[in-house]
C-alpha cells in the first residue's frame, strides 16, 4: 500500500521533470526568501517585490537553465550518467569511467557553470532588487569571487558529488533545491535572532557557501576573560597592523573584534582584544610601543560594560524595540543630516549607524546608510512611515523601514 502510494507520487515528477523543477524551485526560492524575511529579517511587512523576484529566479534559471544543464546538456555529454546513478551501490564502486563521467560533471557545474554564469546572474539580481544597477553586481562579484568560490565548494561540492552519484536524472533539480533549502533552515536557526542586513538576507538561499561563512564566523568574545577597546588613528605605515597584533599575541590576549579602514588622509583601528587580568598592563605597554608616536591611541577597559550588557540590554527591550533603517541613492550632501533629523524628531535613538559610498558604473557615486534604531513604546510608526516617504521625495531616494516587534537588543555586536 505504501509502496503503492508513493509510486502514483513520484509519477508525475518522473513524467514531467521540466514542470516539477521549474515549479519545485520557484516554491522552493519564495518560500526560502519569505522564511528570512519573517525569521531574521523580522519584517512586519513582507516585501513582495523582492520574493518575486527570488521567485523568478527560482523559476527561471534554478529551475530552467539549471534544469537545461544538469540534464540535456549533461545527459548529452556524458550518455552513461543516468545509468550510473541507477546502478547499485556495489556495481558503482567497479565502475572507474562511471566516476571519471561524475567527477567530470561535478568539475564543470562548480568551476565553469557557477563562477561564469550563475553568481553572476544572482548579483545582479541582488543589486537591481536593492535598487541598483545590474552592473553594481557585476562589480561587486569582481571584487568577490575568490572567497565565494572557496565558500562555495565547502557546501557544493559534497553536495553535487552525493546529487550526481545516486539522484535519476529527474531529481536532480529537486536535489539542488531540496538541500538549498535545509541550508536556508540550518543557517537561520544557527544566526539565531541575529540582525541580519539585507544583502546578507539573499545569500542565505542564493550564495550559501558565503552564508556558512559568515555565521560560523561571528564575532564571540570569551566569557571568562576581561576586555579592552583599542582605537588609534594616524598616518598609515607599512607593518602597523602586524605590530598591533604582536603586541597582542605578546601579553597573551587575542583578537575578537576588529576593524580598520582608512577615513579621509588617515588610517582608523578598532580592536576588541580578551585578555587575562594579570595581562593587561604588559597589552597597555606593549600597544603602545607598536603603535609609536606617530598616531592617537586610546584603551579603554570594557569588561564590566560586557558583563552587565545582558541585563541592560533586557532592560531596554522592554521598554523598547529595535527596528532596522536602509537609506540608498545617488550620493548628495545633507543625506544623513536629514534621515538623523528625522528620527530625533521622533524621539527615536540610534544604536547603530554605518554609511559608505561606492562608484557605479554610471559614473556616479552610490551612497548607502544602513542603521539600528530604537523605538519606544510610545513612538508613532504611522508617522515615522509618512516622514521617512517625506525624506524620500526631499532628497530623491529610497529609504526603507524594517520594524521588528521581536528585534532583540541583545544584538549587539558585544556577546558573551
């Protein structure tokens, strides 16, 4: 009987593999995006906009032009594929050209197929659905493909060796969208109640090697440990880096947040660094030594700040809630000047803010804004929504509002 049943179930997916993969992957990539939008995003308001367009590219290429090189294309090349999926375990382990055909297959999917063709169709979807040009995308994987595709092979790899090996030829689609979408599962229950931007979102079911990365890698500082900020700014010099660190790894700490960039004519550091409490004078000489004379440099011990930051931040979420702000356009004087004043008007605090600009490749230079805010229970979000399409008018670009009832303050970079 169950037999049965499962037959008449795997009829129609055997009969017709084009219609169920286009649909399989276009449900599959929709219901992938909207999980994010409403598990780690924690949007009130689901963007349709952006799902379509997910959607589409569930339907069109992971589900058509995916689906015309996994099995015509491939069929064609490789004639014994299907046969050598359907062998017996046992009979497979003797087939040595059935192995070459697959290794071969697994070889042009993750080393032709992906790096020339499908990341850069999914950038440049991610880039128009954000409002940019479909080149942005393009640039932005020029900058990004070595960690992509290194990112990439951890996941796929595995994965399409498994696919091409065991799955008929019909499932091979439903495979790739199947095991994309426990990735999209596993990596959202392990970001937790993380916030998460925007374009990360995507990556979690169109880039998730990159995803894995990047969750595996959060930041974490070491419970037991105290914790001093190090912020220096000053004329750059080739081996001030590696100087910081040495001094570090001298007095025994280790580095569990840092970043640096250069702002205007100098170059800015900030560095959490956990240390043993008997280890902090020799870290304060020693940074200082590596650091020299040539730039600004302050400590700052932020261990009771940590310790009491959980209590704090529960403290605060129950009077508040965090929500997420994007602001993106054309670059212009007055653009954070406005969005700020705006919010100050609301009685809206500011927990994190970060802006950067970007050529485009219309020779113009794209400013983007990306923030945390925090709302009181008394703040009028109907009234927040019609300033912010004020400001959009005013100064001719997008902002975008992501309210989130059950955003935790707890977010903070800052976690034991």
């Amino acid at each position: 009987m169950a037999s049965s049943l499962l037959s008449r179930v795997l009829a129609f997916p055997k009969a017709n593999p084009i219609t169920f993969g286009v649909g399989f992957s276009c449900a599959k990539t929709s219901g992938a995006d909207l999980m994010v939008q409403t598990q780690l995003e924690k949007r009130e308001k689901i963007d349709w906009r952006r799902n379509s367009a997910f959607a589409l590219f569930g339907f069109f290429y992971l589900g058509g032009v995916q689906y015309a090189l996994y099995v015509p294309v491939f069929g064609r090349m490789f004639p014994n594929a299907a046969g050598f999926a359907a062998k017996p375990l046992r009979e497979k382990l003797k087939d040595g050209k059935g192995w070459f055909n697959m290794l071969a297959q697994v070889f042009l999917d993750q080393v032709v197929h992906h790096p020339f063709l499908y990341f850069p169709v999914f950038y440049s979807l991610k880039e128009t659905v954000a409002g940019n040009s479909p080149m942005d995308g393009l640039y932005k994987y020029s900058q990004n493909y070595k960690e992509d595709m290194v990112a990439l092979w951890k996941v796929w790899v595995p994965a399409t060796i498994i696919n091409f090996t065991f799955s008929p030829m019909w499932l091979r689609i439903p495979f790739v969208a199947s095991t994309s979408m426990i990735w999209s599962c596993i990596l959202s229950a392990m970001r937790g109640s993380d916030d998460l931007p925007a374009e990360e979102a995507a990556d979690l079911f169109g880039n998730q090697g990159r995803a894995f990365e990047r969750t595996m890698l959060s930041p974490k500082l070491h419970a037991h440990q105290d914790h001093i900020l190090l912020m220096a700014h000053g004329p750059d010099r080739l081996g001030l880096v590696a100087s910081v660190a040495s001094a570090v790894r001298d007095a025994n700490g280790s580095i569990s947040e840092s970043k640096m960039v250069r702002m205007g004519g100098d170059f800015m550091l900030m560095m959490v660094v956990s240390v043993n409490e008997a280890d902090k004078p020799a870290l304060n000489r020693l940074v200082h030594s590596g650091v020299g004379d040539s730039m600004s440099l302050v400590t700052k011990d932020i261990s009771e700040s940590v310790r009491l930051s959980n209590s704090i931040r529960s403290r605060s979420t129950a009077q508040c809630k965090q929500a997420e702000f994007r602001v993106w356009g054309e670059d212009k004087p007055g653009v954070v000047a406005e969005v700020t004043k705006m919010l100050q008007s609301h009685g809206i605090n500011i927990d994190r803010l970060d802006t950067k600009v970007r050529p485009t490749f219309q020779g113009k230079d794209h400013f983007e804004v990306h923030g945390i805010i925090e709302l009181k229970g008394s703040c009028n979000t109907d009234s927040l929504v019609e300033a912010a399409k004020a400001v959009e008018e005013t100064l001719d670009v997008s902002l975008d509002l992501n309210f989130s009832p059950s955003f935790k303050a707890a977010q903070s970079k800052l976690k034991l």
